[in-house]
C-alpha cells in the first residue's frame, strides 16, 4: 500500500507538478483538479481516440442525499459513494473517485502486458470449466478473451474498458447470441465492433432489439430498468466503474419512452432493422 502511494505521489508530481502530491486528496478543488489532469494528458497527446471533456452529471433530487456522476474522456464512469449534504459535495466526492481512479490508471501495472495477460488468462481458466488449450482457441470464450487482450497490448484498462463496454452490452442485450446463431466467429465479432465505440445510434439498436422483447415478453424492459437502477446504485455506493449500468439504464430508459410514445415504434422493417444491427454496425 504504500508502495502504490508513493507511485501515485510520483504521477501527482509528473502530470500535476504545481501541486502537492501529500496535500491532493485533501484539497476541496479537486474538481479541478481532475479537470486539469485530463488537459495535461491532452496536452501531452495521451487520451483516448474519443476523447472530451469531463461531463458532471446530477440526478433531480427536491432534497439531500445527493448523487452526482462524472464521465471522463473515453467514457468512463464514477459517482459520489458517499451520502451527500449538498450537489457541491456529491460533485466533489465524484471528482475524488474519478482522480484517484485516473491515476490509477497511470501505474505500470494497469498497462496490458504479456505477464498481464498469462495472469489474466489463467484467472478466467481457473474460474470456469476452461482449459489452458481454450486460449488459444478464439471460438471459445477464454480464447476471444485472449485474443482480446492480445489486441490490445499496451493499452491501459480504461482505456480497454472502453472497448469491453460495447461487447459487455451486445452479450447482454443477447446481441453476440444472435450473432453466433449467424455462424459469425468470435475473432469476426471481435474485429469487427472494435473498429466501434458506443454512440447514439448504436444505443438506438440496441433499444430497438428490447422494444422487439417486449413484444414477446410484456413487462421485461421495465424489469430490466429496475434491475439495471438497483445494480447501479449498488456499484456507485460501492464506489465501482458504472459505465455498464449506466448504458443499461439508458438504453433501457430510451426503450421505455418509445414504447409509450404515440408514435409506432413496431413494424415489420423494424424487425429488419434490428437484424441488420446484430449482424453489422454502420
């Protein structure tokens, strides 16, 4: 542990040299803070592909507790996990979720390596029914895994977050299912949506693929939503990444208001739209 903190005092000092690296998590800026962490990584060239900048978001509330998200550039997610007084507090509580966890994200050992990848590899074997010889088989799920990692040497894990968004949805959405049913390999999945990060349109389909569920299945997209709202208060009291509940919700909430809209949201061409959508984004 204090290893990690003097590593973390030594990026403090690299990324923030005006600051004091013992005084950072004490200080009541450090909404700014983290705001001037991502322009010095924008300065120095070393942000995501989709970059932008810190969004704050707060949820509508007549009275305290207050929640309050921050998204960082490439998408991730943090909120406040502890029980705010006041909007101010629950940003700045945010902020200090995400700052540590950006920084974090600086350390060597949050790079995806070789020996990073052997030990990631043999933890998925160990907890399912794999093998050592399913790594290097990309049509089972510890080798797309492998392969996974493998493409993405180097990076760090928000940044294969990121990534790992998009297929934590297509596998819940039942997306790769559809997929596979299509003779798609994994290492075609795989190489094709990475090419991909999440936007609008591609929530769009996947809203579209539940309205579709909700015509066989009466009553699932709001069951979905509230189990998507539980696991997201759960992951933020428990200061996690909320991206993947985040997205579940709103791709669950966009379902939700086209369902009760007065415009048609069911026809046949939509069938066809969603196929198109489970067999290629564009």
């Amino acid at each position: 542990m204090d290893r990690t903190l003097e590593s973390l005092k030594h990026i403090i000092a690299q990324v923030l040299p005006h600051r004091d690296p013992d005084l950072v998590f004490k200080d009541l800026n450090v909404v700014s803070m983290l705001q001037e962490f991502w322009e010095s990584k924008q300065q120095q060239r070393a942000v995501f592909p989709s970059e932008g900048l810190v969004v704050y978001e707060s949820l509508p509330s007549p009275g305290p507790p207050f929640v309050s998200y921050v998204t960082l550039p490439g998408g991730s997610c943090f909120g406040n996990f502890q029980c705010c007084l006041s909007r101010a507090e629950a940003r700045r509580d945010a902020a200090k979720v995400a700052l540590i966890n950006s920084l974090f994200n600086e350390l060597p050992s949050r790079r995806i390596t070789k020996e990073f990848i052997i030990e990631s590899v043999q933890e998925a074997i160990a907890s399912t029914s794999g093998t050592i010889n399913d790594a290097d088989d990309p049509s089972t799920s510890i080798g797309a895994y492998h392969y996974m990692l493998e493409s993405n040497m180097g990076k760090t894990m928000l940044e294969f977050q990121e990534l790992m968004i998009v297929f934590q949805l297509l596998h819940w959405n039942g997306s790769l299912k559809a997929l596979r049913e299509t003779k798609c390999s994994r290492q075609e999945v795989i190489s094709y949506y990475s090419q991909y990060s999440l936007d609008e349109r591609m929530r769009s389909h996947m809203a579209l693929d539940w309205i579709m569920k909700e015509q066989d299945s009466p009553g699932i997209v709001s069951q979905e939503l509230q189990m998507a709202l539980r696991e997201l208060e759960e992951a933020r009291r428990a200061g996690q990444e909320l991206r993947f509940y985040k997205e579940k919700k709103e791709i669950l909430s966009l379902a939700l208001a086209q369902l009760y809209s007065d415009q048609n949201t069911s026809s046949p061409s939509d069938d066809q739209m969603s196929l198109a959508a489970l067999c290629g984004y564009h």
